[in-house]
C-alpha cells in the first residue's frame, strides 16, 4: 500500500484504508496466480491421485527429516550414506560449501516453516522449543552472510511468521511469545557489522561471536562478494525491521542494493557476477540469471510486492528488459558479458537458473517461462536428475546434482499459472526419481554424478526447507493446507513472510534520484501484475502449443531446427547453422546457405530461422550503438592525427558527443592520483591533465584538475598491460552527488594506451591531443612537411610501432556496426577476456598513399551478389579516401557475423 493511495499493480487499485482482507487478496493475486483456467494439454489428474502423491510427498519428508532428528540433530546437516551429523571442523572442509554450517542446527531451522506448511503442527511446536532450548547464535565460527540470512534468519522469520498465526488460530503455539523473532534480531545485530564497508556491500563472510576484522574473527580480509550474496538481504531484513520497529536492518539492505544499481553497466543493465566490496569495480563481467546473480533479481521483484516500493519494479523491470534482450535465447539462458551483451559468455548454463521461470510467472512472462522449463524438464528426462551445469547441446559439463529446489519451485507456479495438469505429471516425475535414485537408507543422498548415478554423502537443509514444500503444494489443494498460502511470499529459501508487513513499521525512504532508469519500449512492463486473462486469451491448449516444438529437444530427431545434441553428432547428423556460428570463409557453411529453402522443409525451416536471427541479431546490434567510445587523438609532430586512441567517457563533465572536441597540450598532474589539490597548478593550467586512476574517486579528480585550471583530463588505468585489446572500455561513473559542477572533459585510458601518450611526452616533450567523440581529419599539410626528413620518417616508424602495441582501429571507422561501442562502470580490466572485435583503435599506415582501411568484414564478401558488391566497393573505394572521411557503414548484419566469429574464437580461452 502506498500512502498516498494504493498501491499500483495487480490491474487494480487499492482505496485508502482498504481493509486488511482487501489488502491481502489483492497482493496475493499479484503473488500467485489464478488457477482457474485449465488447460486440454494433458488428461486431468484425479483427486485421489494428487491426494496419493501428496501422501507420498509427507512420508519422503518424514523420511528425511526423521533421519537428521535421529542420527545428526544437533548437528547443521545430516551425512545420509554414514548416517551421522556433520559438524564444522570435525569433518574435511569442502571449502566454500561449509560456509553455511554455523553450529546452529541449520537443517531444523530452515525447515520450521515447512513442517506448518504440511501441516505438522504438533512437530513444529516441539522443533520451535527444541530451538529455543538447544541453538545457539554466538558460536566462534566464520559463516557465510548470504546463507545465514537466507537459511537461518529467513528459518527464524518464517517460523515466527507460522507461530503468531497458529497461535491466532487458538488451537497451536498459545505459550508462544515471539521469542523466534528474538532469535532472529539477535542474529540481526550479529549480522551487521558485515555491512562496515565504504560502499554498503557486505563482506561476504563474518563470524558469528567476533565479528569482522579482530584478529580472532579470522575474516574480514575479503575484497569480493557475488552480487546475490549482496543483494539477497532486502526480504528478510526488512521483515526483520518491520516485526520489531528496528528500521536499521532495513535500511543497510536498501543501501545495498543502491549501490548495485548504480552499479549496473549503464548501456547494457545488466550487473555482473562479483564485485569489489570497497570499489564497486566489477571483479567478473559476465551476466546471467544462474549462480551468483539469480536471487539479486529475484529479490528486486518480491520487495516490491512486499514492500510496495516502486522503485524495486522499475529496476527489475529495467533488468528484465535487458535479460530478455541478451541473455534469453528460448528456450535458452546463456550468460553474455555486461560491456558486450551480444557475445556469450559460456556455452553451458548451471541448473540455479532453473527458478527464473518460476520468477517469470510472477512477472507474468509467460512464454519464455514455459519454454525454459520445457528445456530443462527434457534434460531432466534425460539424465534423471538437473546437472549443475550442462552445455547448450545438453551434455553433461558438471555432474552433481545436490538435490536442487529450483526445478520443482518453477514447476509448481507454473502450474499455479496455468492449471494444466501437465505439471503434476512433472512433478510426479520428480518424486519418482528422488525415490529411485537418491533415496537411502538414512534419508536421501546428493548425487555425485548423474550420469553414473553415484551418491556423496551430503543432504543440504534447503532440500528439506524447499523440495518438499514446493512438492506438496502443487498437489494439494486449498483445504489440504491449514492456512491461506497466498497471505504469504515465499523468499528464496521458500520461507514465508507475511504480505502484511507491507502496511507495517514502515520506515520513511527516500527513492533514489540519483538512478536514471532506462526508457522501456515493451509493453509488457506496464503497472500491473499478471492474470489468466492475459496469460491465457481464450486458449486451452496455449502451454502446451508452447511446448511442442520442444518435446524432443534433447533428443536426436530435433523438431524445428532447434539444437541437435549429443546422439546426432554421434550419428553423423549436424546442428543446424545459426548466425552466430557462420563463417563466410567457410565453404560448408555456404553449401548450407544455398541448400537452405531448396533441398527440403527442413532445409526451408532452418533457412527461415537464419534469416529471423540475422534480423534479430543487427537489431540488437542498432540498439547497442548509443553510448560510443571517445578517442585521444595526438595531434602534435610527428603524429599529426595518425595516432588515434580508444578512450571510456565519463558518466560527468563535458559531453563530447553534444559540445566541440577539446585541444590542448597535456601536463601531469601532482600529485599523479589528483586526489589532492595540485601542487603544479601552473604546469596544468589551460592543459590537459594526465591523472593516475585509484585512490579516490573520478569526480574528485576532475574537480581538482579543473580548479588547477584544466581544460580537460585524462585518467590512465594504474593497472600495468591492460589495454582496450584486451579489457573492454567503461564509462567512469560518478561519486553519487551532484556533479553539475564539473565542465570539463574526462576521458578514460588504459594502461598501454596512457603508455603511448607518457612515452610521447618523454621523447617529444610538447605533445598536443585532441579529445572528441570521433577522430578528426588529420592535418595534411604539415604531414606533407613532414615527409622529406629522413629523421622524420624514423620517428613516425617509431610512433607506428608504438602504436602497433594497442592494435585499435580509426574512430573515423568507429561508426561501423563492426565495433559497436560499450562501457562499464568502474570495472577493473584485469579480468575481461574478451575484446576482441570490440576495440576500436588506432589504424597505421606508412604514408597517405598506402592508407588501406581494413575492415574484418571482407571476410563475408561472399554472402550474395548483392553483400559482395557492396562489400567490394568500399573496399576499393578505401585507397582513394582521406585520412579523415568517414568509412561508409558496412551492412549491420555482416557486422553482427563478425562479432559472433570473434566471439566464439575467443571461446576457447573464456572459462569464466
């Protein structure tokens, strides 16, 4: 609810002082689904059926958590092939892993909430007291913050959240006094010194009786955390803030996901995998919905139906966007890089992304939602189990399996959505396997290897905290459970928070001005949150349309075109081409392209999905073509404009694409950092300022150079080797205030290409630079002079050379769909691993007569008549232009295939 009246969604409004029941049916429906349409796709399953497997579903959980009660409580897990605890310190460490074992009886903690939910009452109370009595949350052990906050504080939450409503009930829990949510506070304060950071993102590890940074705490020396450890903080803290009026829990999860926001790559909205706690510098730059980012968008979306801020919808939405533009590829989910979204990142995806449709259905996407789950259910009924990970052909690419929640959590809102009895059928499937394959004597094992069916002795508490309450709740129905499911949000770790807390111990939050969000052209991202209506207009069968074509994707006989795997190669049968994948230099694959349409229906489908990629792909491509790079040009003897380099804008200062190029001479600073005042003002002034990058940030030395009496800046990366042929460009991004102030131009080079310009500085003293959106014409006249002098001639061979270290391209050939620029934020270069075809840099020639521009798509002049003529024309048109004409634009398809090639050269040496 929004104070001033209503809160938006859900198709409907809601009137000041609604009542409570208003309130919560109306948030529930944007919460779940309606389930009253049903769908023909599959024979309906009876009532006794769905009432057998649910049976079946609480005698696998008493299975399962009977064995830990008896042979690992009070221990956090249970061991299930040995039959025995496992307690931290007393068994091999499996490294990160047992970062969430913290000697609190995790597994009973995290499975308080699902013993209400199938309706044990009579053991939730005894568990509730057996916590009260025996757990303890000032143990002298390092755990993990994310999973501490998702298993225990989330258990702790969504115990209290049961308890108070049993007790309302009058039949359960009457002695109960809030002591679970006393717990949880406690648990809260020993949580927040891990938020003792310049940025606000937690140090991904604290411990739980010394804190961070005491020599005894033994952690604190972190400089990296994911972006979902980060920010999957927001539900339970601030439900954490709303039961107890404490508003500072709250209040350092919002400041944590602000921080990620701002954080995003501002041309592409997507956040990478790691992040520097302190910097905000991107550690890892690749970007997907799976491990390491998944919960950070699902947790954006769910605060807004909690919480009711805006703010949190519009950010997802601004995601979302982004993910369905570069990283969904239906039915697939491939992680691309943040600064060049059109280039995979990997060719397998790991089985956490298996929640995204359920996520998907909340947002009311439905389609996408059914076709991933499609996939990933073929891979199911392929291996047994999801693999953690498997590649884009469906083989294997790790074995575990660690009994995951995330397929069995999309199957259940899925059908929530649908009501096609198809997914009970899937999830009859799930209980068949589990029983078959992972159940043991003392509960049920992790697999080792799906493929040998192999078991490792490890039973993760959210199996018991997830599985089995998604399990039971796609078969029962509303009388079977003993409250109003749709009262409540289920967080990541399945626990449930009460929609109520929306109205509840609301603290005043200030929505962030300094965010600017991107204008969304999809319709489908208006206020509203979904219902059948929309889903579903007046067809039965959609859900099952929409699966169809992907009944046999797995298997070798592959309807449509869609990806062969595994068995085909081993037949002899070939994938179909896709755009990415072409290579015009390679003969088959312009046997394929004339076969297509000609040889056979087959042929006719996979020319038609060429086609529809190429056209998806260079309008993808047109899109990325807004934020271009800058460029350095050194203008001054002997280089006159020949030296051209690749520089990042900044997110401040003087636009250079809106306002006149700035010329100048260049000086140092000093001190180099430029985080001080400059103690050489008079070296700087009407100067172009060269600043070290680290130590403070990027405003503050813009500030500083421009009160020196600047006329703009330079920043040089103080990594050594990085360069744009190796690390994508960024923009440098603000200092969070206002910085209106700041009228000069910032530019941003790397290591080798700062290099260039220190080297010239040395050897020629006065070196004179032009800072531009574009590179300018060179000056001929003064090159002309230039050329008789035989020393002359030496020191432009040497500044070639030089040059020939950063291999970039002209600007004045920026322009084309070739290079397509890009930026992030802040990010450290070291780790990008992929620029090729993106770095834009410098082209040399050895004289004006010689000047050939090169162009990466002669290679695809063989296309068609009409590609290769225009391609030949500029190609021979290039002898005759000038330095300084602006190459004619290949076509944006072409460009699109070059990206792809370089792309997937690169993919042998990306295993990120």
């Amino acid at each position: 609810m929004s104070e001033a009246g209503g809160r938006r969604g859900c198709g409907c409004r809601v009137p000041q002082r609604a009542s409570w029941s208003l309130v919560a049916a109306t948030a529930a429906l944007c919460l779940v689904l309606a389930t009253s349409v049903c769908t023909a796709g599959a024979a309906p399953m009876s009532r006794e059926e769905k009432q057998k497997l649910g049976n079946q579903v609480l005698e696998m959980f008493d299975h399962a958590y009977g064995n830990y009660m008896e042979h690992a409580y009070p221990a956090d897990e249970l061991m299930p092939l040995t039959c025995r605890g496992r307690v931290r310190g007393q068994e091999p460490s499996r490294g990160d892993v047992d970062d969430a074992l913290g000697k609190f009886s995790l597994t009973l903690i995290d499975s308080l909430d699902t013993l209400v939910v199938l309706n044990k009452t009579k053991e939730f109370e005894d568990a509730v007291r057996k916590v009260l009595r025996d757990v303890n949350l000032d143990n002298d052990v390092v755990v993990s913050v994310f999973e501490t906050n998702i298993r225990v504080l989330g258990g702790l939450l969504g115990g209290h959240s049961l308890a108070i409503m049993l007790k309302e009930k009058g039949e359960h829990m009457q002695w109960y006094n809030d002591e679970l949510l006393q717990m949880a506070k406690q648990l809260g304060y020993k949580l927040l010194p891990a938020f003792n950071t310049t940025s606000g993102l937690p140090y991904p590890r604290i411990n739980l009786k010394f804190g961070i940074r005491k020599p005894e705490a033994r952690t604190g020396t972190e400089t990296d955390t994911c972006t979902a450890c980060a920010g999957t903080l927001i539900l339970e803290f601030a439900a954490l803030s709303r039961f107890t009026g404490a508003t500072i829990f709250e209040e350092y999860a919002r400041k944590a996901l602000d921080f990620l926001w701002e954080k995003r790559q501002r041309s592409s909205n997507l956040v990478g995998v790691t992040i520097n706690i302190h910097t905000g510098d991107w550690v890892r730059k690749d970007s997907g919905v799976g491990a390491g980012i998944d919960s950070y968008y699902e947790y954006l979306l769910k605060a807004y139906v909690l919480l009711g801020d805006d703010s949190f919808l519009e950010r997802f939405n601004t995601h979302y966007d982004a993910i369905m533009r570069y990283i969904s590829q239906p039915p697939l989910l491939l992680d691309v890089h943040i600064h060049k979204p059109m280039l995979n990142a990997r060719t397998w995806m790991d089985a956490l992304l298996a929640f995204f449709p359920g996520l998907q259905v909340l947002k009311g996407d439905i389609r996408p939602a059914i076709e991933t789950h499609e996939m990933l259910y073929q891979v199911i009924k392929k291996h047994n189990f999801l693999p953690e990970a498997f590649t884009t052909d469906f083989r294997v690419h790790w074995a575990q399996h660690p009994l995951r929640p995330e397929f069995a959590e999309s199957t259940y809102f899925l059908y929530k959505a649908t009501g096609d009895p198809y997914y009970l059928e899937v999830g009859k499937t799930l209980i068949e396997n589990l029983n078959k394959y992972a159940r043991v004597p003392c509960g049920f094992a992790a697999m080792k290897d799906v493929r040998t069916g192999s078991h490792e002795d490890r039973m993760d508490s959210f199996f018991l905290a997830e599985m089995f309450k998604y399990l039971y709740l796609l078969f029962a129905d509303k009388e079977d459970i003993i409250f109003d499911i749709e009262d409540y949000i289920f967080t990541t770790e399945a626990h449930l928070l009460p929609l109520w807390l929306s109205t509840t111990n609301r603290s005043i939050s200030k929505k962030n001005t300094t965010s600017e969000y991107t204008e969304l052209d999809d319709s489908n991202f208006d206020w509203t949150c979904p219902n059948t209506q929309i889903l579903f207009p007046n067809d039965p069968l959609y859900a099952q349309s929409i699966r169809e074509p992907l009944k046999n994707v797995v298997d070798k006989s592959c309807p449509r075109g869609i990806i062969r795997v595994e068995e085909s190669f081993r037949s002899g049968a070939k994938p179909p081409l896709r755009a990415r994948d072409f290579m015009a230099t390679n003969p088959e694959h312009l046997e394929i392209l004339k076969k297509m349409g000609a040889a056979s229906s087959i042929d006719a489908e996979d020319g038609l999905r060429f086609m529809q990629e190429m056209i998806e792909l260079s309008s993808q491509q047109q899109k990325e073509q807004q934020l271009p790079p800058r460029a350095v040009q050194i203008i001054s003897h002997p280089f006159f404009g020949r030296v051209v380099l690749t520089a990042g804008p900044a997110q401040f200062g003087l636009d250079l694409s809106k306002h006149k190029e700035t010329r100048g001479f260049v000086a140092s600073s000093k001190p180099y950092n430029g985080c001080s005042e400059l103690t050489n003002p008079e070296a700087v002034v009407g100067k172009i300022a060269l600043i070290q990058r680290g130590q403070c940030m990027f405003a503050e030395k813009a500030r500083n150079i421009q009160n020196a009496g600047a006329i703009g800046g330079i920043v040089i990366d103080d990594n050594e080797g990085s360069s744009s042929d190796t690390a994508p460009l960024f923009q440098m991004a603000g200092d969070g205030k206002d910085t209106d102030d700041i009228k000069i131009p910032m530019l941003f080079l790397f290591s080798k290409e700062g290099s260039i310009i220190l080297d010239a500085i040395r050897e020629h003293e006065q070196v004179e630079v032009l800072l531009s959106d574009k590179a300018r014409d060179r000056d001929p006249e003064m090159e002309n002079e230039d050329q008789p002098s035989s020393e002359n001639d030496s020191q432009n061979q040497s500044a070639e050379q030089m040059l020939s270290l950063s291999q970039t391209v002209d600007l004045a050939d920026q322009e084309s769909p070739e290079n397509p620029p890009d930026s992030h934020s802040e990010a450290s270069p070291a780790d990008s691993e992929e620029a090729a075809g993106f770095a834009p840099s410098e082209q040399i020639s050895s004289s004006t007569e010689n000047h050939e521009t090169t162009s990466l798509d002669g290679e695809c002049t063989d296309l068609d008549n009409h590609l290769q003529e225009q391609s030949e024309t500029e190609e021979d048109s290039s002898p005759n232009v000038s330095w300084g004409t602006k190459a004619q634009p290949i076509d944006s398809i072409l460009a699109d295939w070059n990206e792809d090639i370089e792309a997937f050269e690169m993919m042998e040496k990306d295993e990120l």
